[in-house]
C-alpha cells in the first residue's frame, strides 16, 4: 500500500514541479522523451501480436534497462490457477537475501492493489544476470513497484530495486508511468481487436456448414465445430478426439498421414473423393501458421458432396438417356434414306409404296426428334426463368376438343376410346399453344401407358377458388406412390423393369414450367400401380 | 432361308432394318422389348439374333444373360446393336457373352448386313 501511495505522491508532485524547469531541464527532458519513445517502440515491436501476458511483462521489463539504473529489475505474475511468476534480472550483484526482501515487497504491492491477502500456492521463480553474493551487505534501500494493467486487469507487477538510498525519484516514476501506460494501451487495443477477430473467426467456424477441425504438431485434436458430428456420423456426447474423427473415416482415407504430410510439405492437400457408407466427402486438409509464420497443426475441412455426386449421378444418367433418345430417330433417319437411294437407283424400278413407307418412316423420326430437341429448348427456357407466354381470352373446350380429336388415330390403335366431358364452352385467359401443348403431352402419356380401357378428359370449373381444371383419368398402369411426387421433375424417367416405355419424361416437366407460368397448378393422382391415373392441371381464373 | 431374330423397340429402326434383312436375303422376326425377345427365341431358335440394350420390361444385357443360361440358344451368336457407347455398358455387353458389338447410329445399314454375314459364315465353319 506504501509504495502505491509513494509513488502517487511521487508522481503528483513530479507534474507541479513541471511549471518550475529551467531550460536546462528542458533539453534533459526531451533527450529523455526521445529515449522514452525508442524504448516504447522497442518494447511495442517486440510485443508484436502477442497476447501472452506474461511475455509482454517480461519484454517491458527488459526495456527498463536503459532508461532507469537499479540493482534488479523483476516481474511478477499471478496465474489464475493460483501460481506465481516471479522473473528476477539481477543487473548489479546482489545477496539472495535481497531478492527475497523484492519478492515480499512486491507480494505486499500485490495485496494492496488487490485489496486481498496473496499467498501464492508456488512460486516458479528464475533468476538472470550478475551472480550473486551473500557475503555483500546490501539491503534494498530504495525501489518502485509498478502495476501493469491490460484491459482494466491487473496482468502484473514491475519492480526496480536498488541498495542506493532515494534512487527512484519524480523523473524516475514519470519515465516508468508512461511507459507502462503506454505500453499497456497499445496491448489493450491489440486485445480487444484480437479478441474480436477470434470471436468473428470462432463465430464463422461454428456456423459452418463443413465440418471443421484443427490439430496440433502431435496430431492432438485441438478445436472441432459443431457441424462436424453429423458429417462424419458421430454419436456420442463426449468431446471428440482423433480417434473418433479416425474411426469414422473408416480406414477410407489415413486423415494422419496426411496431416502429417500437409505439414511436412507446407502445401495444403485436397482429397476430392472419400466414400463413406453413406456419404461422400471432400477434404482439405493445410497447415495452420501462427504471427511468426511458424507452424504449429493443421486443418481438416470436411465438405459433404453426397447431394453433388447424387446430381452428378443423375446428370450423368440424363446425358445418356438423352443421347440414346436422339441417336434413335437419326438412326431410323440414316438407315431409312439408305435404303430409299437404294430402292431408286434398284435395277427392278422404284416401288412407289415402298418409297412412301421409308419417306413416313424420315418423317415420323425427324418429328420425334424435332419434338425432343424442342422439350429440351423448353426445359432450358424454363430453368432460366426465360419462359414467356402469349395470354389471350381462348375457349378452352375448344382447345381440348381438338387435341382429343388429334389423338383419336392413336388411341384407335390400341382400341382406346377418349371421351370429353366438359361445358359446351368456357372462355379465359391462357397461352394457346403451351396449354396445348401440356394436354398433348398429358394425352399422349396416357395413351402411352394405357393398353385397354378409355380415357376421359373433364373440366370443371370451381368458382369459389377460381379455378378451371382440366383432368385426363385413364385406365392404365398407374403410378406408385413413391413415384407420383417424382414425376414433374428433371431426370426422371421412372423406368421400372415390368413396364418401362420409351419416353424421355420431359413432357412432364415441360408441363410443369408452362402451367407454373400461368400460375396454375399441375399433379397427378393414382391408387396405385395398374389401377390407372389421372393427371390434371389447374389454371387462374382471374389471370 | 437362315432366321434372324431383331430385338429393338424402335419400331422406326425395326423396320428399316428388317426390310434390309428382307432385301439381303434373310428371314427377320421383329422383338419389341426384352421379354418378347425372349419368348420368341423359345418359340423357334434364330440363327443369329440382332439385340439392342436399353429396351423396355427386360433390358438388353439380361435377355444376353438369359440366353446364354439356355442350352438351346447359349450357342446363338448375337451382336448387339445399341447407341449406348460408354465403356461400362461396352464391358458388361462383353461380359454377357456378345459375339459382336456395334453403334447404331455409326453404322450403315449395309455395314450391319455386312457383319450379320461375317458373324454368320464364322459360326457356320466352327460348327
């Protein structure tokens, strides 16, 4: 308590007797301000980034040396655990008997300050510099205790002693003062800025999506997110270590050896593929630096591609189907015209009938091939959210007239008769040609996928939810029910083994884009497989 | 007169492909999907069978496995005809047991004809 009220008396007097300086004085206190700023900039390049507490007491208290003369200059620190620090740099040969009567000072500044009795549990003392000598008789006659404070917190104690009486006077305290204050302001804001760095960076770790891990040189897991557990499929509440993240890797990938490897090499390592029992996941794994650019672990991002190698899959899927769809009809195309050249150039004279049969043939596949290339340009307006429609005031009824009648020849074929039940006419608003488009394709699906029996096209009109919908029930193979949500999307064809028929599925999906952009509504229904379908859309009737 | 059979449900590539058969002298029966093919072959054992892959209720490479399990036909040399041409299909075709594989779409007809009379002048000397 003495030394804080000394050295506050110390100090208030210095800034009195500041009015009173001669000018002599005045080039004494600028070549000290000068050196007062190199030690400050000293002291602030050697702090760097660090954060450490103790090393930041410890560089202050080495800087001391060239602006202040003293026996010893020494620094204490009180862990949190309970521990002290207690560093002692012995400038001038002193006893040990000296060092002990610095230590109880500076224990008794301790209690003072924190207004609390401190009894460390251990004191982990060294001692650097001069050797010592107790055969000296020295005693400390004079000395400075100095608290340095960090962020409003009591990080540590400087203490400068001297066998020399009246040794620290005004000049002293003030150099001490400011260069303490000062160093601990710069350290303070480095903190908080720090401090809020890592906030934002654990913050963004944690909310990641990937699962994140680091480790240390020994291959220790150090930090993990959240997100980590459920990527790897880990169930247990403990915190993790290496061995979890091991065990369920599976021995797919040596996670270890890799670390090891990203570290040896300084280079980070991608593993694109690892393929768990139900996952697949990509890795990258790259050294972790600190301030100095050493290195000191690692990183592990694990990214989850299951849902991307699923789509890969697919797109794969769908690129082959598609190939195979348009090399079909090229083929018929090809073949067909080979042998029309070679019937009209036969020695035995054309065959008009025979002519005609290959030209329908040309004609039939270049009109499914046309058909196709055209889903997919529809498809591809759709997906680009470039689709537009030409909305006039059509009657409906009309329109399902006619494309029934279109399809009769068909459905003739397989002895399927279509049979529309609907008002004699219905008037609003709808693009013509894509609402003609979506009941032909509905048409030519059920035809499709229906071997005997009807189809029936109905509307009605609901006027309370302002709705037309137009309903095609067949009696054919019906749809699953694990299906029936599948079939307006991309890439799905359903083609089960029992009854797979030719057909791309884009004409369900090219209905799907044209009713959603008149605002209406597309589905199907079945009670199940072989026990027919009916599809149907619903329009605005307000639009 | 030696029996084709032709297992493709393209009734477009079917046609233009029997009417060859017919014209370079062969007796062609037309499958429209795996279970027709198969059947058929039941009904009277083809010389030669043309088999396209991706066909509806039994694809190609199982009706090739099915044939190949029948004594009757495991001897019937047939050459796949499809437009699916990625190496894992190619293998599997391979596999099965083809004694011939070509690309639809990069074959003339005549070039089929050709190989339907290579496959079959081959299998005539090894029997």
């Amino acid at each position: 308590m003495l030394a804080i009220v000394v050295s506050a008396y110390i100090y208030a007097s210095m800034r009195e007797r500041k009015f009173l300086r001669s000018e002599a004085n005045q080039s004494l206190e600028l070549q000290q301000k000068v050196y007062q700023a190199q030690v400050l900039k000293e002291i602030n390049d050697r702090i760097g980034y660090s954060l450490d507490t103790g090393k930041i007491v410890d560089i202050i208290t080495s800087s001391l040396g060239n602006l202040l003369e003293y026996d010893t200059v020494s620094y204490m620190v009180l862990e949190p655990d309970g521990k002290a620090l207690f560093k002692c740099h012995v400038e001038k040969t002193v006893t040990h008997d000296f060092i002990e009567q610095v230590k109880h000072k500076m224990l008794m500044s301790y209690e003072a300050i924190l207004n609390q009795a401190v009894a460390p549990k251990a004191v982990d003392e060294s001692i650097t510099g001069n050797i010592l000598d107790d055969s000296l008789r020295v005693e400390v006659q004079s000395f400075f205790n100095l608290p340095v404070v960090i962020s409003e917190k009591l990080v540590g104690l400087i203490n400068v002693a001297s066998s020399e009486k009246g040794r620290y006077g005004a000049e002293q305290a003030s150099i001490l003062y400011t260069i303490t204050n000062q160093a601990a302001t710069a350290v303070s804001k480095l903190q908080s800025l720090l401090e809020s760095e890592k906030g934002k960076l654990a913050a963004v770790i944690y909310s990641l999506a990937d699962g994140v891990i680091t480790v240390d040189l020994t291959n220790q897991l150090t930090v993990y997110n959240p997100a980590l557990k459920g990527i790897l499929g880990i169930v247990t509440e403990k915190p993790l270590t290496m061995f979890d993240i091991v065990d369920s890797l599976a021995g797919k990938v040596d996670i270890r050896t890799k670390i090891e490897q990203a570290i040896a090499e300084d280079k980070p390592i991608a593993i694109p593929e690892v393929l768990l029992k139900d996952k697949a996941l990509e890795l990258t794994i790259a050294s972790v630096k600190n301030s100095e650019g050493e290195i000191i672990g690692a990183s592990v991002v694990f990214h989850d591609i299951t849902t991307e190698k699923a789509l890969e899959k697919l797109r794969q899927e769908f690129t082959a189907m598609m190939v195979h769809e348009l090399r079909a009809p090229l083929t018929a195309v090809r073949w067909s015209s080979e042998s029309l050249l070679k019937n009209l150039s036969a020695a035995s004279g054309v065959e008009p009938a025979k002519v005609k049969d290959t030209v329908l043939t040309i004609e039939t596949a270049s009109n499914n091939m046309l058909e196709l290339v055209n889903d997919l340009l529809d498809v591809a307006k759709i997906e680009a959210g470039k689709f537009e429609l030409n909305m006039q005031e059509y009657d409906i009824v009309e329109l399902i007239n006619e494309q029934a009648k279109a399809f009769k020849p068909q459905a003739e074929i397989k002895h399927l008769a279509i049979n529309v039940t609907a008002p004699e006419k219905y008037s609003l608003k709808f693009d013509r040609v894509r609402i003609g488009q979506v009941l032909s394709n509905l048409i030519s699906n059920s035809i499709k996928y229906t071997d005997s029996g009807q189809i029936e096209i109905n509307l009605s009109v609901n006027a309370e939810e302002k709705t037309a919908t137009v309903y095609i029930k067949d009696s054919g193979i019906g749809v699953s029910r694990e299906d029936l949500g599948q079939l307006f999307s991309k890439f799905k064809q359903l083609r089960g083994s029992e009854h797979a028929r030719k057909g791309t599925g884009l004409g369900l999906v090219v209905s799907k884009g044209i009713i959603d952009a008149h605002g209406g509504k597309i589905w199907a229904e079945s009670a199940g497989e072989n026990l027919g379908s009916t599809f149907a859309f619903s329009l605005p009737l307000n639009k | 007169m030696t029996k084709i059979l032709l297992a493709e449900d393209d009734k477009l590539i079917s046609n233009s492909l029997c009417d060859a058969l017919k014209a370079a002298g062969y007796e062609p029966t037309p499958a429209y999907d795996g279970e027709e093919a198969v059947a058929k072959t039941k009904e009277s054992v083809p010389d030669l069978i043309l088999l396209d892959i991706m066909m509806p209720k039994l694809d190609g490479i199982s009706v090739l496995w099915e044939l190949k399990a029948n004594p009757a036909t495991a001897s019937v040399p047939v050459i796949v005809l499809t437009n699916i041409g990625d190496v894992d299909t190619i293998s599997k075709i391979v596999e099965a047991g083809a004694t011939d594989y070509l690309l639809k779409s990069d074959q003339s007809v005549d070039e089929i004809i050709q190989k339907v009379k290579d496959v079959l002048a081959r299998t005539v000397k090894l029997s």
